[in-house]
C-alpha cells in the first residue's frame, strides 16, 4: 500500500490542453489578418516561441500569452496594430478567468481514495497563482493535504519533494496524464507511476515510444481505487 | 532563541525594486514617441495598470511585462507600432536575464546565521520560475533548508508555511523590507520580525505610519548577528 498518492492537475483533474488549443485557433485566425503566410504554419512558430522562451518564462498561461504577442509581432513583420496585440492579452485573461471544469469521475475518485485514507497531494507545474486558484475553485481542496506548484517536474523536483514530505519513494505513487513529467521522473527514482491519457497532449509533452515498462496505464481516472485494491492490497 | 529565521528574497537578499525602476524609465522614454500626453504620468497609469491585473497575473516580471504591454497599449490609443511593443517583451527578458546582485553584507551574514546554527529559509513571492533562478544563482542555496515561493504574503501563507514545516510561530524570525508583506502578517501571528528597508519600496508595499509595534528595524542585514546575540540570547 502506497503511503502518499499525488495527482497532477492539468488534463489529469480538469482540463486544460484543451483551452490551449482552442485559444491557438483564436490566435490563427487573428494574425493570419496581418500576415501572408501559411496559417497551418502559425501553431508551429507559436510552439517554437514557447520552447525558445521556456528559460525566461517558464509554463503556463502568462508565458504562453507573452509568446502569442511575440510570435504575432514576428509572423506580420511588425504590420499587426497595437490594438490587436490588446486582443491577445485579452485572450490569455479570459483563459486564467475560465473556470475549472473538472474532468469526469475525478470528484467521486478523490473522494473514495481519501476515506481510503491515502495522503493524497497535487504536483503541478505552471504559473503559481493560477495553478493555486484552480486548486481553490476545483472544491477539492479538503481532499489534499499539500499542493506543490512546480516550475520542471523532473527528477530533481520529485526528489526535492519526496525529501520535503519524508516520503520514501517506494510508497509513493503519481498519476497523471504526461509520460515526460508525471511517470518517466517518478518511475526512475524507484516510485510508482500510472498513466492516464487525455484526450490530447501538447507537444512539448510527448516521448517516443516508451513499452510501458515500470508503470501501469489507465484508460479513466474512475478505474484507479479498483485498480489500486486489486495490484495493491 | 528562534528556531527558523527566514528571509524575504527581493529587497532583503538582492536588489529588484531598483531594477524594476530603471525599467519603468526606459518604458516611460519608449511610449512618450506615441503619445500627447504628460511622460510624469506614465508611470501612475502603469502602476494602476498592475493593480487591476494583480487578480489574473499575480507579482513579477512576467506579469509586469503584460502590464507594460496593456498600459502602452492605453496610452497611445493604440498607436504604438508592433515592433515597439516587441521591444518591451524584450525589456522584461532582460530583466529575467539580469545577474543577481546580492546586496552589501548579505553573503557574510547568512553565513554566519548559519553557522550559528539557525534554520534558514527564503520566503518570496513572485514568479516561480524566476525567483528559483534567483536564488540558484545568488550562490547562496546551501544556506537555507527551504525555498517557498508564495503568490501572496498575508497570514494564511504565513499560516500555511508554519504548519507545514511544524514551526511555532513563538519560534519563527521573519527578515524583510517590506513591512506590509513580512513584518505586520508576521507578528499577527505571534511570530517575531525585523524590518530593514531597501533604499526605495514599491508603491504597492507602502502602508501608512505603523509605530514599530512589536517589531524592530535595523539600517543593514550586517547588524542582524549582533542584534540576535544581543536580544535572544
């Protein structure tokens, strides 16, 4: 039995790939006013902007917004008006103004593995102030006992917390929806990880093919309290 | 004796609020080209700007770059040509990538604290990314216990941070130049604080004449040594 269970939150609790790839579209169809080039290619650019600026900004919905006005200054060669560029920024307020929806079953899942009495704890990376008031708006809150935002999740950053919380790695177990962050890291310092695919990953997350060793993957998080009382008790 | 001494990061360890200032100059000089109006107020309108964006954007470089962008925007009636608005992204990057400048007497005497045997700890707030930067470059990482990068610095962080570390507030020191963010939560809690003020504060850690009510202040972190020798020993 695992002493401490941690979830990511992003397309593991409630979505939020989703609301990326739907801002890109309002983003496309803005700067392809402005410019002669290809729009299939604006998502592309917008993605490398992001990978380039990943050292200043890090994650999450600031980051991506300076990107957008970035990407759109170059793509038109300077030609979009400044009042568009106010569109932009207006996009990523109403992004950190959505309110969390939740994916399905996860309420109904937190909930049994809480009066399982599992230590249950949310690590997510991105932008602290909006990954905590997502966590505040989820009415989840009562279920956690730590909330961790997090700038890499990486080997060094699971360490890290595992040292913080005295949690030997062996009891612990993350679930979340990226290979690259939430199982690849957990599963080479000796924890356990399940995976849970949504729907869609960005592009930054995916790995090349990776045969599954050391972790398990779930198609639902509503499968995950069976799943735990058939591999772990 | 204090079990945990902690210290604010921007203004207590480094310099910031003086880099922020010179780059409000360069933001006033850039935007006056496009706009009728009075350069003195620039700044105010900036400031106002980041306030009502506080809610969405929380503190730091980030959220002040959005800021810039937006007021600039305001301000010239969108007139402002796109590659301008490119150039205060580049403002913003360059204050991410500006070195750590510790201030005078801070490398000695975290040094000293610690090998008196405090625990120390970092407790700032702004942009997680950034702020972990900082002090991974500041040289003085080995020093402190814990890093807590907080998206605000009232009681319930303070509430939070003591809970989580099994810190009694009767035995928790907390070192800044902000009165409003690390001094009066502080002592509201029944913990103890020493204010020394950076030479210039920002206008949104200023709070009216507070008497020094159970609280010290010194000139200069280099006198925290002996204050603590002289008081709590």
């Amino acid at each position: 039995m695992f002493d401490v269970i941690a979830f990511d939150a992003d397309d593991t609790l409630w979505h939020n790939e989703s609301l990326f790839q739907e801002t890109e579209t309002k983003f496309e169809e803005l700067v392809s006013k402005y410019s002669a080039g290809e729009a299939g290619n604006f998502r592309q650019r917008l993605f490398e902007t992001e990978m380039r600026n990943i050292r200043y900004f890090g994650y999450g919905v600031k980051s991506f917004t300076l990107s957008m006005v970035e990407t759109a200054i170059e793509i038109t060669d300077g030609q979009i008006p400044a009042a568009e560029i106010g569109q932009l920024i207006a996009l990523g307020k109403a992004m950190l103004d959505q309110p969390v929806q939740l994916l399905d079953q996860v309420e109904a899942t937190v909930a049994e593995l809480a009066a399982d009495s599992y230590r249950l704890m949310v690590i997510t990376k991105g932008d602290l102030l909006h990954q905590q008031n997502k966590v505040n708006q989820s009415g989840l809150t009562d279920y956690f006992s730590h909330i961790e935002v997090v700038s890499e999740k990486d080997e060094p950053t699971y360490q890290t917390i595992l040292r913080k919380y005295n949690i030997s790695p062996r009891q612990f177990l993350m679930i979340g929806n990226s290979v690259k962050s939430d199982v690849l890291p957990v599963v080479a310092l000796g924890g356990r990880a399940v995976h849970i695919p949504y729907h869609t990953t960005w592009q930054h997350e995916l790995v090349a093919d990776h045969h599954s060793n050391g972790f398990d993957r779930l198609e639902h998080i509503g499968q995950l309290p069976q799943y735990l009382r058939s591999h772990y008790i």
